[in-house]
C-alpha cells in the first residue's frame, strides 16, 4: 500500500481495524508512508495487530525498497509505482 497521504479514522477504528485477520496468517503486508502522520497510524496498526495476533506480518516504511526487502520482493520484476490522480486519494 503506497500513495496514502492521510488516513480519517479514528484511533479506536484503527486498533479494531488492526486486530482483524484479514489476510491469510502467513501473508506479509507493507504500508509506505508518505509522511509522518501515516507512518505514525500505521505502526500503531502494526504494533495492535501484532499483539491481537501474535504475528508481526505488517510493517510500515517511508521507502519501496526497504518494503520490498522486507517482504522479500528486492529482486522481483514489479512495475514501477504510480502515482493516483488527486481526485482519486
């Protein structure tokens, strides 16, 4: 997930989202922050998903590549990222 610049939902909405398993156990997911206020709301997503699950399977970066690495992807052929037209975020 990258291209998000703000996130409207509460912070009770947040941890309800993070404790949900909606992905399966094994899977790894990785949120690219834009900016600090998303990089702050999605490591508190991480830090609730991991205690309601016991996994650390999302992690949140400021940049692709250190994303990639992480899940593993650092040598595989993706497009490139493209950026949304402003109507649509």
């Amino acid at each position: 997930m990258s291209g998000v610049t703000s996130l409207d939902l509460s912070i009770e909405e947040a941890k309800t989202i993070a404790r949900r398993g909606m992905f399966h156990p094994s899977s790894r997911r990785a949120v690219i922050a834009s900016n600090p206020d998303v990089f702050g709301m999605g490591r508190m997503m991480d830090v609730h998903h991991a205690m309601a699950t016991g996994r650390q399977n999302l992690r949140v970066f400021y940049d692709r590549p250190s994303a990639l690495q992480w899940l593993g992807l650092e040598h595989a052929s993706l497009p490139a990222e493209t950026e949304m037209p402003s109507s649509d975020r």
